[in-house]
C-alpha cells in the first residue's frame, strides 16, 4: 500500500471560500479513480507553515501510482482546481507495509 501525499503552497489571495472548493473537489475528483482507495485532505492547523493545505490518497502499488497520474480526473484537478491557484507543491510517497518489497508490486 502506497500513501501519497501533496502539500500546497497556495496565492496569498485565494479566498476561504476557494480554499474550502479545493478541498471539497480534491475528495469528489480523485475518489472517481478507480485506483484510488481513500482520500484526505485539510488545512495545516501552523498558519506560519509555507504548506497550506494537504490533499492525500492511497493505492495498491506504484504501477497504479503511475496510471492515476494520467487519469483526467487527476489532471482535472491539478490542471483546473488547485493549480491556478498554487505557487508550489511537495509531493512525497509513502510505503505503508514496510514489510514489502515495493519494487516488485
């Protein structure tokens, strides 16, 4: 099992409101893959952090990290959604059973 997880550094004049949209899309789009087997996302509670908000997912194995990359739901979301209003983004993967070999998933 692979945790996924995106940190969004967002424009200085996105609203509330959008920032609440984002959130709110991330979970309505990226649940649509089927791929995807959970999704979180929210606000950092450190108003001083770079990252403002978080959205996150989990899957099977890198080879279907690969394929929702390509997913027009995905890019919807990264394209449209939050990426007008992103200065920067930092993406890290997670291995969740350590006790996997991942290379071979």
């Amino acid at each position: 099992m692979i945790h996924h997880v995106v940190f969004y550094e967002l424009l200085p004049q996105t609203e509330p409101g959008e920032v609440e949209e984002i959130l709110r899309t991330s979970r309505t789009l990226l649940l649509r893959i089927p791929e995807v087997l959970g999704v979180k996302s929210g606000r950092n509670l450190d108003s001083s952090s770079q990252w403002e908000i978080f959205v996150s997912f989990e899957v099977d194995s890198r080879e279907k990290l690969r394929v929702i990359s390509e997913n027009p739901f995905y890019l919807k979301f990264t394209e449209h959604v939050v990426g007008p209003r992103r200065i920067a983004e930092s993406a890290m993967s997670f291995e969740m059973d350590p006790a996997k070999d991942l290379k071979y998933s």
